[in-house]
C-alpha cells in the first residue's frame, strides 16, 4: 500500500513588489470567514454603493468625542482601493482620492468580485521583510492551513487582525489577538451570524 503525504514547504522566491499573496476564490472560503470580515469591517456592505454615509457620520462623532481617531469610516471597497491603488498614509487627501475611485469600482464590479478581490488583497503581516496579503496566505502563515479549512475561531482571529495585524499579532499579543477575536465573535453574534452555541465554542478556544 501507498500512502501520499503533501511536501513540506523549505522555501520560496520572494515576490519582487515585498507582497507575498495566494489567490483564492470566494465560494471556496468557509462562509464564517467571510461573515467575520463583513461583521467587523463592513456590516452594511451590500447595502452601500461604495460609501457608507452614515457609518462616516458615526465615526467623525466618534473621533470628535475622543479628540483623536478612534474609528475609521472606510468601506471594504474603499480599502481595496487604498491596497490597490494608493498609499496606506491616513491624509485628507487621500481620503478624497478614494471616494470616486471606489464609486467606480462598485459601477464597474459586482459585490462578490469586490468582496473575492479585498479577500486576496487585504494586509494581514509580515513574514521577515515579506508583506503578507490575502487570508490563503495569512491562513498558512499563521495557521498552517488553507483558508478554507479555517475554524470558526481562527476565522474571527484573522478577520480582527485586519485592524492592525501587528497589534492583533497571536505570536506578539496573544491577549490582545484574543480579545479582539472575540468582539468579531460577539457582532456577528449580534448580527445574527452565529447562535449561542457556536458563539460559546468559539470564545472558548485558547
């Protein structure tokens, strides 16, 4: 008898642009990864047409209170827009860059596409001086599996890095990665993405 076991990975070519990223369709991610991203990222996603004006007016309230900026009121469309095509520098500029740029792409694209195409793009860490873009390869840097096999847990860890994956690193703060994991779970609890059940599960996994 034969048994076939998949070869171990000893290295790689590194991507010329410093981003390493595995692309990956949408129907083939487990359903709570993508309703983790949305639960915490962009709740209203289907509903806006690029931008979400009541989500900007909630987080200039907000920012005003604090003095300071405490909540972002960027759409997943308008992120893929910054990873796509401007830089990562928080300026007013840029903000206003981003506007008709992600206006076009919801004219031009439907949501599945802009939904699969933020997926493949997102930041999700570093790799030495390797950028690590997509959840495929965030999956297998910091899981050791496909994204597709993701556990619920893991799914809402990953989709709470997107904050800031060195702040929410589980190698670095594993507190703070769980904690956050757990807001994910708790929204999309609230949202009614998952019941009690798998709520409890999840939030209990160390």
């Amino acid at each position: 008898r034969m048994l076939r076991l998949e070869p171990a990975v000893i290295g790689s070519i590194g991507p010329a642009d410093g981003r390493d990223r595995q692309r990956v369709r949408l129907e083939d991610l487990p359903r709570h990864l993508v309703d983790a991203v949305l639960a915490i990222e962009d709740q209203r996603f289907y509903e806006h047409g690029g931008l979400d004006l009541r989500r900007i007016a909630g987080a200039l309230v907000a920012n005003l209170r604090a003095g300071r900026i405490v909540q972002g009121g960027s759409t997943l469309t308008q992120q893929l827009v910054k990873n796509l095509y401007l830089s990562r520098q928080r300026s007013l500029f840029r903000k206003l860059q981003e506007v008709p740029l992600a206006l076009l792409i919801e004219l031009e694209h439907s949501k599945q596409e802009i939904l699969e195409a933020y997926l493949n793009e997102a930041y999700l860490g570093q790799s030495g001086r390797v950028s690590l873009h997509g959840v495929e390869t965030a999956s297998e840097h910091w899981f050791g599996r496909h994204a597709a096999d993701l556990s619920l847990s893991e799914s809402a860890l990953l989709a709470g890095m997107l904050r800031g994956p060195s702040m929410y690193s589980p190698r670095r703060d594993p507190e703070a990665a769980k904690a956050r994991r757990n807001l994910v779970l708790t929204r999309m609890r609230s949202l009614g993405m998952i019941d009690d059940a798998a709520f409890q599960a999840a939030s209990a996994d160390a």
